[in-house]
C-alpha cells in the first residue's frame, strides 16, 4: 500500500467498518494490504472478509458496481464469495478519513484454502475445473443487465495501470514507445457481446480456494470490461508465473502448452468461443506483462526491492522490448485437443 494512503488507516477507523457490519475480530489478522486492507472478521463465531478501499483507489460507484455484478453471480450458482449487507442494509459503507474516505465491504469467507504451485494438487483436474467456472462466468455474464442507478465498471483501458506514461520509467523510451504499440494492438480489437464483457480480470490461483476439488473465487476488486480472452490469458500467465516463474522459456512454455489445454477443455464445456480469441491469447499474455510493470512500479519502493523482483521486472521488460510472452502456445495443437 502508498506511504500516503497506509497513514490514513488507522485503527480507530477500522473499529467503525466492523461496528458497521455487526463484525469483531478474535484477534487481530489482516490478510492482505497491496491495494486494499483485508481482515477476517467473525459475525457469531463465523469467519467473513472485510475489505476496505480507499478512494483514491477506486470510487463508492466502482465497488457498487462490482458487488452487483459479483451477487448476479452468486445468484445464478457461480460459487463466488458474494457480498453481505451492515446493519444500514448497505453492501458499501463510506469511512472519512480527513479529507478522503475508505469505502468497507463485507464478503463470505471461501471454504478450503489455496493449492500452491507446487502441490501435487496443482494438476490437471484443477486447470480443467478452473477454466470450467471462468467458462460458466464469461456465459452467464453475457445476460447481465446492469441496474440503472448503478455506476458502470471501468472500461479494460480506462484503469489507471494502462496510463503508462504515469508508471514506466520516463527515461525509458523504447520500452513507452513499445507499450503504445501494444496497447493501439489490443484497442483495435472487435467488442462484439460474445467476445467482450465484464470479467474478473484476475482469476489466479491466489484468488480462489478449494474444497475436495471445488473452486470458490473471490476478490473481484479488478474487474473490468474486457475480452473473455483476458480472462483465459490471464490464469495461463499466473499459473506460469507461480509454478515456474525464472525457468527456461521452452520449460514454461510446456507447461504452459499443458495448462492451456486442459483450463480450455473445461472453459468449451461452458462457453463458446470463437476460435479467433484463442489465436489472440499471446497478445493478452503481454498486456500482462505490460500492467504488472506499471502495477510494480506504483507500488513498490524498488529502490530497495529484493532481487527477485527486479529480476521479475527486468524479465517483463526484456519481452516487453522483443514483443514476445511469457510463453509460446501451440494454439492450432490446443484447438485439435479439445476438439475443435
């Protein structure tokens, strides 16, 4: 979390949010602070998540909207981790904090836990179950009306980490030249309802648990209007990026060839897609690349950053700079696998 906005949560203010959802807390246990501050908090000795945002993250409107889409969901049988109204009835309660204010959020705790990248547990019923449910999601989501006096969620470029003039190194030219060439490269794309729609945008392996071979996602805090693509692109990029994230290109890109395949397989049991989406998978994995270069460079001090960030940063800069993914995807292969 910014220095800036770390000194404005304050303890006091946290005691606000968990009266405000009839929560207390057993002890204190935060789970998470990069870009939002998340607490297990407990409502009759059972475990719920309280999130807290600040604004200069993202607006009271956002996170309606979010939690909108994240309960229509809930609703039509996705396992999600749907949002719980405070005691006012509302899913959004708004905290001053000098002249900003964080905005508290309650959420249903996901049953199980994560499976790391190197569990034995990490294999291909869980790559088929997980493309199963981003399938189910990206279907569903194609009869989503949104609610009048509901704010809309941001457009996939109008996220504050595409602004790369904000975030890469101003003296660093050739990689801001070659960021705007991809970014004109994806805006070019067809937004046709089957093809483009509300995502997730970050379906990895830290944003679900398991429970006997059940997925259950949360933290939406992300999404976005976006290519189901994305939503495909994405879990290959993160399952690479966790199993083996400094190996040889050919080791993770066999990975990467098997992962695929198996997430697809489940994803077609779900959703149709044209073919044309998954030839655009490499594109998306290096808009990947691209917004976690501005999301490191906003939220880290690199100048006292560990090695294997930097070796991660200078990594996506290296590709960023050849035009080429994390990894190469035999998609013609992929398509004859899963049979189409």
């Amino acid at each position: 979390m910014e220095i800036s906005v770390s000194r404005l949560f304050t303890n006091e203010l946290l005691q606000k949010a968990l009266r405000l959802f009839a929560a207390t807390e057993k002890e204190p246990k935060m789970l998470g602070d990069f870009e939002t501050y998340i607490f297990e908090v407990y409502q009759n000795d059972s475990p719920f998540i309280l999130r807290l945002t600040h604004s200069s993250h993202r607006t009271k409107e956002q996170i309606e909207s979010e939690l909108d889409w994240l309960n229509f969901l809930s609703e039509q049988k996705i396992n999600v981790c749907y949002a719980i109204p405070s005691v006012n009835g509302n899913y959004v309660e708004v905290l001053a904090s000098e002249d900003t204010f964080f905005f508290a959020s309650l959420f249903k705790k996901a049953n199980g836990g994560i499976v790391k990248a190197q569990s034995v547990n990490f294999n291909d019923a869980l790559f088929y179950e997980w493309g199963k449910l981003v399938g189910k999601m990206n279907r569903i989501t194609k009869t989503y009306r949104k609610p009048s006096y509901i704010g809309k969620r941001p457009e996939w470029d109008e996220e504050d980490f595409i602004s790369i003039e904000k975030y890469f190194p101003a003296d660093d030219k050739l990689l801001l030249e070659k960021g705007k060439a991809l970014l004109q490269q994806v805006q070019q794309l067809d937004k046709h309802p089957d093809c483009y729609g509300l995502i997730h945008s970050d379906v990895h392996q830290g944003n679900f648990f398991v429970e006997n071979g059940k997925i259950e996602l949360f933290d939406f805090d992300d999404c976005s209007y976006h290519w189901f693509a994305s939503d495909i692109a994405i879990p290959i990029y993160y399952a690479i990026w966790y199993k083996m994230p400094f190996e040889a290109k050919e080791n993770r890109s066999n990975f990467a060839q098997n992962f695929a395949t198996q997430f697809l397989k489940g994803y077609y049991t779900e959703n149709e897609l044209d073919p044309y989406w998954l030839q655009q998978l490499p594109l998306f994995l290096k808009l990947r690349d691209l917004v976690l270069y501005s999301v490191f460079h906003k939220k880290e001090d690199l100048s006292t950053a560990d090695e294997k960030l930097l070796k991660f940063l200078s990594d996506i800069r290296h590709r960023l700079l050849l035009n080429e993914p994390i990894a190469d995807l035999n998609i013609e292969l992929i398509l004859k696998e899963i049979g189409i």
